[in-house]
C-alpha cells in the first residue's frame, strides 16, 4: 500500500535567478543611484524575467507523506514516514 504520492518540485528558487543575473551583469547606474539587474530585469520587464525563469528552472520528482505532507527525496523514507511500527507485520 501507498501511502505517498510522487509530486513535482522546482529545483531553483526565484533567488537563485536573481544571484545569477548579478553575476552576470552589470549593475545599473542612474542619477548615482544603483540598480541591480534583476530588479531593473523583474520592474521593467516583468514577462522577461519570467521566461528568464522558466527557461533555466528544473523540476524534480519528489515523494511525499500523504499523512503529514513531508517531501522526500527516497520512495522509501516517504513509505515509512507515518507508517505505525508493526513489528508483527509479515513479508
Ligand atoms: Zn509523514
């Protein structure tokens, strides 16, 4: 029996997008005030930024408890998440 469901994640975090474009870019400098690029990215060009993300995001599977909504990375430690110790059980 199952007691886990397989659901899809993102790998990277919106931060994670962020640090990349200020690494690789500039930052902006207007009337002496400066601006990174993802903020001027994300303000000026909100689609942009947006197919930016979903262009470098990945997706993974992960397993979670149907009981308490934990996610693991292993079919097995979501299988026996919330499972009551049965030491009677038979193989
Ligand atoms: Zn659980």
């Amino acid at each position: 029996m199952k007691n886990y469901k397989v659901v899809e994640v993102e790998v990277y975090s919106e931060e994670y997008f962020e640090d990349l474009l200020n690494d690789c870019n500039e930052s902006i400098s207007v009337a002496g005030i400066l601006f990174l690029p993802s903020q001027v990215l994300k303000k000026c060009d909100p689609i942009a930024w947006q197919v930016f993300c979903s262009d470098m995001q990945e997706y993974k599977d992960v397993y979670e408890c149907l009981e308490c909504g934990a996610q693991y990375e292993c079919a097995d430690e979501a299988e026996w998440c919330c499972a009551p110790e049965d030491e009677d059980s038979e193989d």
